[in-house]
C-alpha cells in the first residue's frame, strides 16, 4: 500500500473518529503524556500489506469495528453467574451491578441445559450445582426481581432448549410491563457446537436449525435489538482445540447460521447483525490477541464475498469473551487470579465487546462472593488504571502480531476448505458450509480432530514441554486450602416444592391446550415461536414443552466411535 493511499485513510479515519461521541475521560498515560487515538504507519512511508490491517472501524475491521476503539465505548463488563435457585442467583445478579457489571450473564443448571424440570427423575442431584435451576416462566420472573429488562442487556448461555427458555424470559419481560420490541442481549442458541463439542442437544440437527431458523425470523421482525444467536467458540477450545480450530469451527458455525436465514428467504443485511459470537481467550497471550483480530478479517471478507453483505453492520463480527477455565488449576488456586488477568488482557488487546472474567475457584467450585468480586474487579483494574482504553488497537502494526494474524487466517482458510468439502458436490439443502458441517457432525470429524489436538497438548504437558506452574513445575506452596461455595441439597428440595405448587396452581387443561397447539404448528410451516410463548405464559414447564417436542421429533443419539 502506497504512502498516497494510507494518507487517505488516514483521514477518512480521521474524520469518522471526529464525528463519533467519545468519553469524557482523561486519555493521557499514568504520567500525564498526551497519546493518540489511534497509531500508523509514519506520514510519507509506504507499508505493503497495509489494507489487510488498515484503520480503526473500516473495512476489513482487524483493527476493530469502531474508529474511536474504547475511547468511545469501553467493553461490556459481562459477569457470567447462576447458582442454586433463582431467588440465589437474583441476589447475586444484584451485586455484580451494584458493583459495577454493566450486563447479566445467566449460568443454568444442567437439567435446564437438557430441557428438564427440576423434579424429573434424570435431574436427581444437579438441580442448581452448575448454574440456576429454571423450569418455568415464574422462575425467570423470580431471576430478574427488581433489576429492569428494558434496561439491562442479558446473555443467556444455552442452546439446547435455548427458544424456550427465552420465551420464558420474554414473558417475564411482559409481567414487567416491558416493551419487548425494545429488548436487547444474546442469546447463545448456537446448537452446532453443541454436536461439536458440549454435546447438550435434544433433537437432531434438522429440529434444532427449524427452531433456529424461526427464531432467527421472529427476532428479525419482533426484536430487533436483540441477538438470537451467539455461535460459541469458547466450548470448542474448553474441549482441547487449537486457537485456529476454535476460530475456523466457530466461524464455519456461523456461515452455516448465514445460510440458513439466507434459505428461509431472510435479507442477510437484516438478519447478520443479529449475530454474535463467543470465544475463549486463552493463557497464550499474543496467540490470542491474533484470533481475535483475525476473526473480525475474515467474517468480514467472506460476508461481503461470499453471502454478499452490503450494510457494515452486517459485516461486523461482534463478540463476547470468557477467559479459559481449562487454563484454571486445582493446584495452587490463587495463580488463577494472574491467568485470568494475562486472558482478561489479551481479549481487550484484541477488541472485545464484552468480557466475563473467571473467578480463581471455579476449578473446584463455583464462585464465592469473594471470588466473584475479585474477578470483577480484574476488569474494573484493566478498564480504570492500566490505559489499554486510551489507544484503538494498540498492538497493530507490531510484526509479530500481524505474522500472528496472518497465520492464523490461513489455518482457518485451510480448515474451512476441508469442511466444505466433508459435504461433497452438488446441491445442498441449506448451504455447501452447512452440508460440511452435518457431515462433521454425523461422522464424528470434528470430534476426532479436536482429540487430536487435545492429545498433543496433554503429551506435552506430561514431557514437561509445556509448563503449568503449580502443577508441572514450581509445585511448593506455603497456600492453604480456599473456603468453597458447596450447594445445599435444600436447594433442590425446595426447587421441587415450588414446581409441585406452580403446576397445583395452573389452568392444567389450558396448559394441555396450549402445548398441543405447539406440537401442532411443529408439523406446519408456521413460525413456532408465537405458539410456544402461548405455551410458556400458561405455565407449561420447560421438560413439558421439551418432552413434547422429543415424543415429535425423537432424540438425537451420538454414534458410537472408537
């Protein structure tokens, strides 16, 4: 790129970052020195290759999607969180905001990620332990007591069951007297990786991309705000992937989300802004800041390119981050702290929109109040002291990062050439990218690739190639044991004393109706979405809703590989 053409960018920059709103903050260094916005190459000097890093919120984004970087809106600080029951979790909800967190994160418990009630027999003993239990619309009425949902942005991790736990919140919204058109959060939704890597599903594929697809409709026309799915790198790589697999399997998931609303008809410029993505930030730091940036280059490219794009929104890949709880350790808990920084910082470095930081017991348990304080503030000491907002991408240009970057990209372009070609030639029903990836999924591909990867790390680990301090090396500690957060089976009890009197409560015939008109319009081509909500507002549960859906639609079994 000539030193003419990066002049003019320059000023196009310029005038974009001169016409946006920034904060009114003090953008100086700790010893009062005036920095730039943003850095270049110097005035006059040509750099080859610049159009693939390029400016602050232009084409291709690497640098970020807005000309102002932090200066104009700092990250969400977005604490993921859900424990016992709902009542539990609402009082810790309202610690993370009155301690500054400016978003919510919902944890569910595992029978919820599966789609059943707390007093089903399969739910026996996990009711609460990995996240809140929710089994109907009176609990995500209890869930957010007190706190706006006009007002707030909530993410809600998961996908299975993902369209009606979010009818449930929707309808918590209506008893809050809530404008739903105006609602705005993420919903993850994203059931590809789940068949990748969580392995939380219900159905088949095909059910869960028909649900998908309406929701995906119903949000588009209803909700536009609020973004119905956030594909989700961040299981992949918890399940032993590479970087550039995490980045190349989440966005192929995406290109797949692209063509589904492409096949339902939807106008890619409408419906592409409604997604977002969700990915790990690992220990190594450089090699993260790289996907990062990488990321935002290559959603670009292939939406304009490929699924012709043409609104900048549609081409911005916003996304949320969580540091790696693999990284954390048993051994030793305390250094979790400093991992959770070094991640924490790589992830603003590589233009973060939000960001949940891992308290240092989560490898054992889940938060304390004292860890999930501390966690906060790891964020609040990066955001208010260290001067990363002050600077948009502050590590452009730096050969290393840009190599980095590069290399990455190509791995991914490679990985998404092979996944193509899992679904052969000839006509596809939702897309070539979908084909690819429901081929993965039903041979077991994507499965064996991530083993793979996770097998050479652990070799490495066990050679001492790699180390872990506290675990591989540097193993003496003066530390005592931490105080851990243990959940009372009370919980549980109480969990299915309460669903007991919500179902003696309710119009049981109306709920029957209501459930049977949902299984009906699942034979149609109709939108599912109005109906379900029916289901939800007269108090169907969420494993009555599920399991009517499971006796429609059968339920997915893994095939056995060996």
């Amino acid at each position: 790129m000539n030193a003419d053409e990066i002049a003019a960018g320059r000023a196009r920059w310029q005038a974009r970052y001169d016409a946006a709103r920034k904060r009114d903050a003090d953008f100086t260094t700790l010893s009062g020195l005036p920095v730039e916005p943003v850095y270049g190459p110097p005035e006059g000097v040509a750099y080859p290759g610049f159009d693939r890093i390029g400016w602050p919120g232009e084409f291709p984004y690497t640098r970020g999607l807005y000309p102002t970087g932090y200066r104009g809106r700092t990250w969400t600080i977005r604490q993921f969180a859900g424990f016992g029951n709902a009542r539990q979790t609402n009082e810790r909800y309202k610690m993370i905001l009155g301690a500054g967190g400016g978003g919510l994160s919902v944890a569910f418990d595992m029978p919820t990620l599966m789609g059943r009630d707390s007093d089903d027999p399969q739910s026996l003993g996990e009711v609460g332990h990995c996240g809140v239990a929710v089994d109907s619309a009176a609990d995500m009425e209890v869930l957010f007591d007190g706190i706006d949902l006009a007002g707030v942005t909530t993410s809600m991790t998961i996908s299975g069951p993902a369209v009606p736990v979010f009818c449930m919140y929707l309808v918590a919204a209506e008893r809050q007297g809530a404008d739903l058109s105006t609602l705005d959060g993420t919903l993850q939704t994203d059931i590809f990786k789940e068949y990748i890597a969580q392995k939380e599903w219900l159905f088949d594929p095909e059910p869960h991309l028909r649900l998908i697809g309406d929701l995906m409709e119903y949000c588009a026309r209803e909700i536009p705000r609020y973004k119905p799915l956030s594909v989700s790198g961040y299981h992949i790589r918890e399940a032993g992937s590479t970087a550039a697999q995490e980045l190349a399997y989440t966005l192929a998931d995406g290109f797949g989300y692209v063509e589904l609303g492409l096949s339902r008809g939807l106008d890619v410029n409408v419906f592409a802004p409604g997604l977002s993505f969700f990915f790990d930030s690992h220990v190594d730091f450089f090699e993260e800041i790289a996907k990062f940036r990488a990321a935002r280059r290559i959603w670009a490219r292939w939406l304009r390119d490929v699924y012709g794009a043409t609104s900048e929104k549609a081409l911005w890949l916003r996304f949320h981050t969580q540091t790696a709880g693999v990284s954390l350790t048993a051994q030793q808990p305390v250094n979790n702290v400093v991992r959770t920084a070094v991640e924490a910082l790589a992830a603003v470095l590589g233009g973060t929109n939000s960001l949940h930081t891992n308290a240092l017991d989560e490898t054992l348990a889940l938060p304390t109040d004292e860890s999930a304080e501390i966690a906060l503030r790891t964020q609040q000491v990066l955001m208010e002291e260290t001067g990363v907002v002050n600077v948009a991408d502050p590590l452009g240009g730096s050969w290393y990062v840009e190599a980095l970057t590069d290399r990455i990209e190509a791995e991914a372009e490679e990985i998404f050439a092979r996944i193509r070609a899992l679904g052969g030639e000839g006509p596809h029903a939702i897309g070539p990218m979908t084909s690819g990836i429901l081929r993965g999924i039903e041979d077991g591909w994507f499965t064996g690739q991530i083993a793979e990867s996770a097998f050479v790390y652990q070799q490495a680990l066990e050679k001492g190639d790699k180390k872990i301090v506290g675990v591989n090396c540097h193993t003496g500690t003066v530390a005592k044991d931490l105080e851990i957060l243990r959940i009372s089976h009370e919980v549980e009890l109480e969990q299915r004393r309460m669903l007991a009197e919500r179902k003696n409560g309710r119009d049981e015939a109306a709920v029957r109706a209501a459930v049977a008109r949902m299984v009906a319009v699942s034979r149609t081509g109709e939108n599912m979405i109005p109906a379900m909500l029916d289901a939800v507002r007269a108090e169907a549960t969420l494993g009555e809703i599920c399991d009517a859906l499971r006796a429609e639609w059968g339920v997915y079994r893994e095939p056995a590989r060996f």
